[in-house]
C-alpha cells in the first residue's frame, strides 16, 4: 500500500516519531503505519511529506518486533551489543546503551541481516512500546526496552 492508502483506512494508525539514526545521526520525522500490533510500513516525512495531526495516533501501543539472536548453550544474545544482552522469555529488557537494541518489523527482514559467520542463532519475537522508540531509520529500529516472547531455533 502507499501512504495515502493508509491515511484514508481508519483501521491503520499512525505514530510520528523523531528519531536519529542508528549510531549519531541527525534526527529525521518518521511515520509508523500500525495495524493492530504489527508494524506494516514505515516513511520518511522528507519523501512523502507531513501528515496532519488529527490522522495521528498518540496513545503508547505494544508493537511486535523481530530480530536473530546467537544462541550458546541454551541461552540467548544479542550479536551486536558489546554488552551481550541476553534474552529470556517474558523477562523485560532495558537497554543502557545510546543506541538501545535493534529490531526489525518482520521476521523476514531480520533473517536478510548477515549471519553468515555465525553458526548458531534463533529467531526471536519481542513486544515492545512505541514510547521505548529511540532511533532507526526505514529498515531497522532502535528501542531500549522489550519483553522476548517466542524464541525459535
């Protein structure tokens, strides 16, 4: 669907965030397309202009989220924080890092990073607040909180 399909569909809510990207960006507007849980798409404001605030949703929804973590003795981590977060089912995360944790808006678009290096790693599907949104861009997102809740080796 593009923007304007998503405006016009009341079923889809929309979160502006202002996030910077990943490691020290600049800060850009970035619209959320949410449809129950699930983030369907996210656009630039730059690239498809500014939505007006009465189509804008503010109320801080649960999200679902994804990403491939290692898997080392029937434990879970994360590849690329230096402070190895482990993940634990239904245990809440908070990140203390600038950059928080990545994730990414479909369990397809995670398996795409590259883990060819890796022999080890499982799929893990994580619940998360809009409002624990720090950074990210169109592909990948940054919050400093979750609550693993499936993990699939």
């Amino acid at each position: 669907m593009n923007v304007l399909e998503y405006i016009d569909d009341k079923k889809f809510r929309i979160y502006k965030k202002k996030l910077c990207s990943k490691k020290g960006g600049k800060y850009q507007i970035y619209y959320l397309i949410v449809y129950e849980d699930i983030i369907m798409d996210v656009f630039w404001e730059v690239e498809i202009g500014r939505i007006s605030e009465g189509r804008l949703s503010y109320d801080n929804t649960d999200l679902i989220v994804y990403k491939i973590v290692e898997k080392i003795d029937n434990r879970y981590f994360s590849f690329w924080n230096k402070d190895r977060i482990e993940y634990r089912i239904g245990q809440e995360i908070q990140c203390y890092t600038e950059v928080g944790m990545f994730f990414c808006k479909t369990i397809e678009q995670a398996r795409s990073e590259n883990f060819s290096n890796r022999t080890d790693i499982a799929e893990l599907t994580a619940k998360v607040k809009i409002d624990d949104l720090i950074g990210g861009d169109l592909r990948s997102l940054q919050f400093n909180k979750c609550t693993p809740i499936e993990i699939i080796c």
